[in-house]
C-alpha cells in the first residue's frame, strides 16, 4: 500500500522540478490571457500540460505552457467537459439521434401544388 505522504511529497518534487525548468525556459507571461507576472505574484502562473499528461515531461519543455490560476483552470474545465459530453463516453447518455425530416417531403407537396395551379 502506498503511504500518501511519500508519494505527495514525490509528486510535489517532480512539479516543483518540471515548474523550476519552466519558468527558466518561457517569459512569465500567461500563454492564453497574455498577463505579465513578477516575483511576488509568480506563484500564480502555473505549467500546464498540453496533453494533459502529467507525466510526459520532456526536457525541452514541449508539453508545457506557463498559465495564469484562471486560465489553467479554464482549460481543465474545458478539457473536462469534453470528456464528459464525447460522443463515445458513458457519463451522459446521448438522446437517440433524430431521423425525422420535417421538411422531406416539401418538395414534393410543392411540384404538386403546380400541377393544380
């Protein structure tokens, strides 16, 4: 069984080790709302995965982006809205898909209307 606070304080080393290459590697600038950051207010830019694969950490820093608290958090919710609303997923059950054409036989019903007229 796996103690919590061993592998917390293993997670939190690789965050603290990917962030530190990061922020040396891109300005301090958010990558989607283009806020500017400085040493008091650094904490709040976060590296966000773009595969969001926490554990795909290449050293040229290819899957990160440095992001604002807002913006990361945007992005997660995006990111988990499409899960959940896929077409393949098992979360939300899909209505079945309409094949009704209200207006099918318009055509039709019109042709017709000429003959009469």
């Amino acid at each position: 069984m796996n103690n919590p606070k061993t592998s917390s304080g293993t997670q939190r080393r690789r965050e603290e080790g990917y962030r530190e290459k990061a922020l040396k590697m891109y300005p301090w600038v958010c990558g989607r709302c283009a806020r500017e950051f400085s040493g008091k207010n650094l904490s709040q830019l976060t590296v966000h995965h773009r595969d969001h694969n926490h554990d795909n950490n290449p050293e040229d820093g290819s899957n990160w982006e440095l992001l604002c608290l807002y913006c990361h958090d945007n992005e997660h919710a995006r990111y988990t809205d499409q899960q959940y609303f896929a077409e393949g997923s098992t979360a939300s059950p899909l209505a079945p898909k309409t094949t009704y054409k209200a207006f099918g036989s318009l055509a039709d019903l019109l042709k017709g209307k000429d003959d009469i007229g």
